[in-house]
C-alpha cells in the first residue's frame, strides 16, 4: 500500500519482508512533511521481533483485507492489543484494504457462504477498538488511498502538537 501512496505505481508483484522502509517528502495541507513509512510483517513468526520496530512511531495503520474475516478479526484479537501493549498512547487508524475488490468478489464469497466486510461493520469496529479514523481504500485503483496517509498525517501531527504543549 505504501508503495503504491509513495510511487503512484502499483506493485506488480508482492515481496514479503519482515521490515519495509520508506521515506517520501509529501505536502499536505500545504506543509511539506518529511514521511517515513514502515511496513511490518505480520506472520506469527514474527511477533517478538515486530515490536522493536515500534519506537518513536507517531501513528499506525492497522490494515485488514475488506474480504478477509479472519483478517478482519485479528484486529481486535491481535493487532489493537499488540500496539496498546507496546504504545498505548499512540493513535491509530483502521483501513479497510482491497476496496477495489468488493463488489467484483460478492458472487463468488457469497457461494462460499461468506460476506466481505461492510463499511458500517468496519466503522463500528474502529469505534469499538478507539481508532481516531476508519478508511477504506485501494492500493491497485488508489482509491482514498491519498486519503489514508493525509489522515494519518494530520493525526500525528496532532499528537506531537500536543506532546510539545505537554514539554513547555
């Protein structure tokens, strides 16, 4: 997803990594802020050494697939624990991903006797867990993608606006 925010250019192909980094000069609301993106790996395997990656981190996303229940689970069962654990005053967002595919995938996760996550389940979950925004969006169309990481901007800098007032 933040190669796609980044580059403007959807991936074609998917190269897992236990850490991805990358750094971008964005504008938004006319600022121009240095962005710096980290992508973590969300395999069991991996559970210890994910939070090491957590220091000074001014926002997370938390991602699941809009057609993925089990995804959509692991946000309560594991991701929003995990990042209250380790920064539990940090703010987060929840995404919806893979928007593009909801309405092309119905008929077929319908037949399985399943149903992709609705807009109105996701909100609700975001409320239920304290994210500060849900969004969902499309790394493949870029659908409110733009939209995920201006929010997430505008987030953290309001928490270091706060966190600054707090140090005077």
């Amino acid at each position: 997803m933040y190669i796609s925010y980044t580059t403007n250019i959807f991936p074609d192909r998917c190269i897992p990594t236990l850490f991805g980094d990358y750094s971008a000069i964005v504008t938004v609301d006319g600022k121009k802020i240095n962005l710096s993106l980290w992508d973590t790996a969300g395999q069991e395997d991996y559970d210890l050494l994910r939070p090491l990656s957590y220091s000074y981190t001014d926002i997370f996303l938390i991602l699941f697939d809009l057609h993925n229940p089990l995804s959509f689970r692991n946000v309560v069962s594991k991701w929003v624990p995990e990042i209250k654990h380790h920064c539990p005053n940090t703010p987060f967002l929840l995404i919806g991903s893979k928007l593009d595919l909801r309405d092309e995938s119905l008929e077929r996760f319908y037949s399985k006797g399943m149903h992709p996550i609705t807009y109105d389940q996701g909100l609700s979950m975001s409320k239920e867990v304290g994210a500060a925004k849900y969004i969902e969006c499309s790394a493949l169309t870029q659908q409110n993608l733009k939209q995920v990481f201006e929010e997430a901007i505008r987030c953290a800098l309001g928490l270091n606006d706060l966190n600054k007032k707090k140090k005077f």
